[in-house]
C-alpha cells in the first residue's frame, strides 16, 4: 500500500509539472488599452483573444492591461515593448500619419463597418507604400462612425458655431473645425468628459457611440446631426514585432491569420453596433436636432473643400489619393448591398 501511495504521489506530481510547463509554454499577448470603458475593451479585444486562441489551440492567449501609456503614447508604449498590442487613432499624433487623413473625409456612404472594410482594401491598394506604420505590424484599420456635434447649449445651426470652443481629436476633425470658423480644442477623448463639464469646450465633434461610453448627454446634451457626418475617425490595432518574433513560425502564422480585412472587418462592426446604443442615448436623453438644408448645403461645400485639400495632401506623399478615395467611395455605398 505504501509503495502504491508513493507511485500515485509521483505520477501526481508529474502530472503537476507538465501542466505547469504547458502553462509557462502559453504566451499572453498583453494588449493596451487607453480608454476604459469602451466596446473595444468589453466587445472587440475579447472576440480578438478568443479567435487566436482558437488559431493558435490555445498557445497563445492575451491579457488587456489600461493606464499604461497616455493615448498619444501607445506608438512608443509598443516599439518600446511595454505591450504586445494596442490601438491608436491616428490624429493624436499629427504629423506623422497623412494618408490615413483620406477615410477621415466627410461625404462617404455607409456605417463603420462599411468605412473600416473599405478602408483595409484602399491600404493593401494604395496607402501602404506610404509605411507610417513603420516600427511596428499593422494588424486592422478601423474607423468610428460618422462623427457628429454636440452642444452645451443651443446654437443656431452652422452660423452659431463660429467663435465656439470645439472639442476636436486632430485629423480632419481639426480641418472641418477650421473651415466652420470654430476653435478647435485638442484634447483625447479620455478627457473629454472633463473638458466639457468644466467649460474649457462649448462642444465637441465625436461618434454617436460616446453618448453612451463617454456619457456625453451629461455634459453636451444637444445634438445636432448631419446627414452623413461631419467626419470619420481613423484608427489603427498595432502589434509589436517583438511579440510576433517570440513566437513559433506556426503560432504567428496562425495570429496574423485574425489579423487585415478580418479583424478590420470585426472592428469596424463593433463601432457600428456602439453607434446604434449610443443613439438610443441620445434620443431618450439629449435635444436632438438635424442641421437644416440650407446647413448641409453649406456644409457639403465645406465638405468638399476639405476633400480637395487632404487629396492634394495625400498626394504630395506619392499616394493616389484620387485612387484611393474612389475605391472607399465604392466599396461603403455597395457594402451589405
């Protein structure tokens, strides 16, 4: 009896020991988040683990971790191996991203879904020559929904916003800001919520989805809609090289399979879907208005003014901006058709 109790305490320990190898065998993939909460950390990033996950059996997972590096330094978080992962939008850091400024345009048809589908096509055709990504591996671009104004107080339509302090993300938010005569405050959206409700912005220009992830109904409860949006935000999930180089040639063969048109597909969903809650919000508990006609056809002048100037931006960087916008116009107004 003894020598059987030894033998089961042997292969019970040897059990232990090769689970707690397979265990230290599994690499977490640590993914940074910056803005909490939010459907990327509660929706997408989840979906996104769980598919590699699956690609991978089970030998590569991944943690999402918050507060580790302001929003506009998450490039630098990555290539400095603080995390595995994350995602930037591209207009809090000016200057270095250009040509992703063309999905930003006022005027393309369809929700996020559309626009971040179109958007992945348009960088495998046109943008990706350009390399702002360097220093880091482009796993998804994404676009929020079209991006709409919200008020502190009433204002009489587009006239009423020259001279006002307006929150803006940078990109061509910041362009159409300039062009309606407005003030554009730069903040990111983590401080949003406090710019606003301490008075520092009279507005801001955000997705419908923040009414109800920012809560912006407390502290802009007037809406005013523009058919088609004011703006789209760009927006990238990044990983770094070094995560993917730790790997096995299978394991990141297999991880970058949930990467590209998938997981800007699946992204661009979840913005879609995060519109659709926060307008509920915003019809159950702000002013809701719709610029008038004679505003949007204004605004469409404005619109394509604005078009014309980040095209000829985008072009001085050797990208055929014309190309490029033409493929997104045609792939938002078919996409789900």
């Amino acid at each position: 009896m003894r020598l059987k109790a030894i033998v089961q305490g042997l292969l019970t320990a040897a059990a232990l020991s090769f689970a707690g190898a397979a265990a230290q065998a599994q690499e977490t993939m640590i993914i940074s988040s910056w803005l909490e909460p939010h459907a990327m950390n509660k929706v997408l990033f989840p979906a996104w683990i769980e598919a590699i996950e699956e690609a991978t059996e089970g030998r590569v997972t991944g943690k999402i971790e918050f507060g580790l590096a302001p929003p506009p330094g998450q490039l630098d978080l990555i290539t400095d191996g603080g995390a595995d992962a994350s995602w930037i939008f591209h207009g809090y850091n000016p200057g270095r991203f250009v040509v992703t400024k063309l999905i930003e345009l006022p005027g393309f048809e369809g929700d996020a879904e559309a626009a971040s589908v179109a958007y992945w096509k348009a960088h495998e055709e046109f943008l990706q020559g350009a390399n702002e990504h360097q220093g880091v591996v482009l796993a998804a671009l994404m676009t929020h929904g079209p991006g709409q104004l919200y008020m502190r107080e009433p204002i009489a339509g587009l006239d009423g916003l020259s001279g006002k302090k307006i929150r803006i993300g940078g990109g061509v938010s910041a362009d159409v800001s300039e062009a309606l005569g407005s003030v554009g405050v730069q903040v990111p959206a983590p401080q949003v919520y406090e710019t606003l409700s301490q008075g520092v912005a009279d507005g801001v220009m955000m997705p419908l989805e923040t009414n109800k992830s920012l809560r912006l109904y407390e502290v802009a409860p007037v809406t005013y809609l523009m058919p088609g949006g004011l703006y789209r935000g760009s927006f990238a999930i990044i990983m770094s090289q070094a995560f993917l180089d730790r790997l096995s040639e299978e394991d990141r063969a297999a991880v970058l399979t949930t990467t590209g048109a998938t997981l800007s597909q699946m992204a661009g969903k979840v913005w879609a879907d995060a519109d659709l809650e926060g307008m509920a919000t915003i019809e159950e508990r702000t002013e809701l208005n719709e610029f008038s006609a004679g505003d949007q056809a204004r605004f469409a002048e404005i619109a394509q003014a604005v078009r014309q100037k980040v095209i000829e931006e985008v072009g001085a960087k050797g990208v055929d901006a014309e190309g490029a916008v033409k493929l997104i116009d045609e792939v938002t107004r078919g996409y789900g058709k």
